[in-house]
C-alpha cells in the first residue's frame, strides 16, 4: 500500500475560553433576563410531552411554557 505524502497540518490552539454570562442593563436601566440554557429547556419540554401521554402536535407549546417556567423560577 502507497503511504500518504500529505503533510502534517500544523498543531491548532485552543479557542479562547468563553467569558462568563453577565446580565447587562437594557435602555431603560433594567436588568434584561437571561435566556435558559436550551438543555434544561428540552428537558422540560420533554417532560411536559410525557405527562400529556406523548400527543404530538404540542412542541411550540411546550417549550414556550418550558422557558417560562425557568425564568419564572430564575427571578
């Protein structure tokens, strides 16, 4: 068999870490709410879908209520 005559790709570095989420002030000096991480909203979601006996058709439904819910609890 014919090795390959591909050279090595350089050695890549790391990506930068990513800086830590910060809540920033929105025009009116409030403090605009974070997002939910889109893991725990799944999660929920999901949840509800199991406890309505897995009827399809409710999904948009069910992550609205799943971001509500956490950032109704987040406050």
């Amino acid at each position: 068999m014919a090795k390959s005559t591909k050279a090595s790709s350089p050695a890549r570095t790391s990506a930068k870490p990513r800086k830590a989420a910060v809540a920033k002030k929105n025009g009116n000096g409030k403090v605009a709410q974070m997002a939910p991480p889109r893991e725990r909203v799944a999660e929920l979601a999901h949840q509800f879908w199991i406890e309505r006996g897995y009827q399809h058709g409710f999904d948009a439904e069910d992550w609205f209520r799943a971001e509500q819910e956490l950032r109704q609890k987040a406050s």
